[in-house]
C-alpha cells in the first residue's frame, strides 16, 4: 500500500480590504455623472436632511477641498467649516459649490404641495 500525501495547508492571502469612503472617494472623483446623482439623490431625500450636507462634503472631498474652495471663490477653511458635521453652510456658499462643481439647484412643485395650491385656491 502507497503512502499518501499529507495535504500541504496552504496560508490563505486574502487581498487588503477597502472602506466604503475610500470606495467612494473614487467612485465620486472618478465620475462625474455619478458624483451628480449622488448629490441628486442626497438633496430629494425628505427623510434625512443632514444627508445633503453629508453628500456635498463627500463630493467636495473627492473633487478636493482646496481645488473646489478656489473654483468657488472661497477661504479653504471657510468651506471646510461649512462643510463639517456642525457646519451651517448659507445658500450662498452652496450655491457657490454646486456652481463650481457643474450642478445648479431646480426647484420641482411635489405632488403633495400641488395638491395644497389647489385645495387653496378652491377656498
């Protein structure tokens, strides 16, 4: 009777886990119509509103706070406070950001508010 082999345990390599910002980073850096839904979706959700301010920092830091501050005519810290997680940005500053980054804002009438006009308008 032949001996058989011992299995030889190889060690398992397994590659170098990403996080989900550095992911993202590049998924926002690198496209461009993404980085735009991103911020589309961000802004239409009713339901979290500091996710608007959570999406424009992430798009910013992608894009690159320092090159985004100079495209919009701002102080590199002033943005990077505005930004922050207490950050109170104007409408001016957002504008500004969204301006440089390609985006403009669009106001939409929601059903709901159409449903209001008319309900006020028939009083």
């Amino acid at each position: 009777m032949a001996k058989q082999a011992k299995p030889v345990k190889q060690k398992r390599v397994f590659p170098p886990s990403v996080s989900h910002d550095v992911v993202m980073r590049k998924m926002l850096r690198d496209d461009p119509e993404f980085a735009m839904e991103y911020l589309k979706v961000a802004f239409e959700d009713k339901e979290v509103p500091s996710l608007r301010l959570l999406a424009l920092r992430r798009v910013a830091d992608a894009y690159g706070m320092a090159r985004l501050a100079k495209a919009a005519g701002l102080q590199r810290e002033s943005l990077y406070r505005a930004l922050s997680v207490k950050g109170n940005p104007t409408f001016s500053t957002i504008n500004a950001v969204l301006s440089a980054l390609g985006a403009t804002m669009t106001i939409r009438v929601s059903k709901s508010s159409a449903r209001h006009w008319k309900m006020k308008a028939a009083a």
